[in-house]
C-alpha cells in the first residue's frame, strides 16, 4: 500500500478547509439573515395612532410608512410602495415616513418623496415594521397594519392598493386593527 503523496495531502487539506469556510459562512448567513425573513404573526393595533396636529383633521389622504432601516423585510416591500407612490400620489394621496426610534438609515432614492415625521402620537405601540397607516379626508385612520400577508410584497397580494382605492373612490373604509402573518421586524427590540 502507497502512501499518499504529498500534493494529495494539502490539496484534501484545502478542500477541507474550504468546506469548513463554506459552512462557517452559511451559519452566520442563517443566524444574521434567514430568521428574520421566517414570517411572524404580528397584531396591529391602531386606535392610539394620531397624525400631529398640523396633519390632523380634514385633507388628503395620507399614507405613512413605519421602517426600520436594519429590517431585511423592508426590501421585499419598497418597491411595492415605490409603485404605490407612483400611482397613487396624483390622486390626492400624501406619504409620509417614521423611521424607528433610535435607528440610522436613509430610504432608498425611489421612496425620497416620502415626508419625514419625526414620530406619530402613537406610535411607540407599533408591534412590527414594515407598516402602514392610511388616514381618509376627514381625517380618521382607515387602516394600520401591515402591506400583505405572506414573505413578499407585491400588487397581486396588497392590502393597501385595494383600500386607497377605496378611499379615493370616497367608500368609508374601517380597519384599523390586523392580524397578519408575514416578514416584520419586532418594532419594540433594539
């Protein structure tokens, strides 16, 4: 029996090696990524939402965006919302972001048209980001919750599409509390 030779040695070795990196690798993508995509069930609850009191009262319809810069689940819903913007803003509808207390980020350039508001009264009771809250022209909070059910986002599966265009057509819409089953990132966790 013939040992074997040296170059077989280092090259078992490195492969070896690289298998250990590979491995090492996909661990620390499953525990930094793929949990937070698992989807989660979150209840919204809406009724301490409120506008501040320049946006209070009768006006447009106004659309805000709760994010937290750090949630992967924010990419799943962006371009959804960039759409929406694009379709909706020609028909009265205002967009308006909060950003999660205490984080950093910017919004991508497509969602920069979305209005900075510091804080909604409020809004320290949301459960989970990606969110949304829709206010009708008298001022009531139509919807809070979140933009579909499911992993991703997109028009086929919205909730929010179907509701502003009911609220453009002036139909009363009343859903300010959902439960949902989807991509979120805890809202209260630091």
């Amino acid at each position: 029996m013939t040992r074997p030779s040296r170059k077989t040695l280092l090259a078992s070795m490195l492969i070896l090696c690289w298998a250990a990196a590979m491995l090492a690798a996909y661990w620390w993508y499953e525990a930094r990524y793929l949990r937070s995509f698992s989807e989660q069930t979150a209840l919204f609850y809406g009724e301490q939402l409120r506008l501040p009191d320049e946006l209070a009262g009768p006006g447009p319809i106004r659309l805000v965006h709760f994010w937290d810069p750090a949630c992967p689940c924010n990419v799943g819903n962006q371009q959804h919302l960039a759409e929406v913007i694009e379709r909706f803003a020609p028909l009265d509808v205002e967009f308006y972001a909060v950003q999660k207390p205490g984080s950093s980020g910017q919004l991508p350039n497509t969602l920069r048209t979305l209005k900075a508001l510091p804080e909604l009264i409020g809004s320290a009771q949301i459960p989970a980001s990606p969110a949304v809250a829709i206010w009708d022209r008298s001022g009531q909070l139509a919807y809070f919750g979140p933009y579909s059910e499911g992993a991703v986002c997109t028009s086929s599966n919205s909730f929010i599409e179907p509701i502003l265009d009911a609220l453009v057509a002036n139909r009363p819409v009343s859903a300010s509390n959902t439960l949902a089953v989807g991509c979120f990132c805890d809202w209260q966790k630091d």
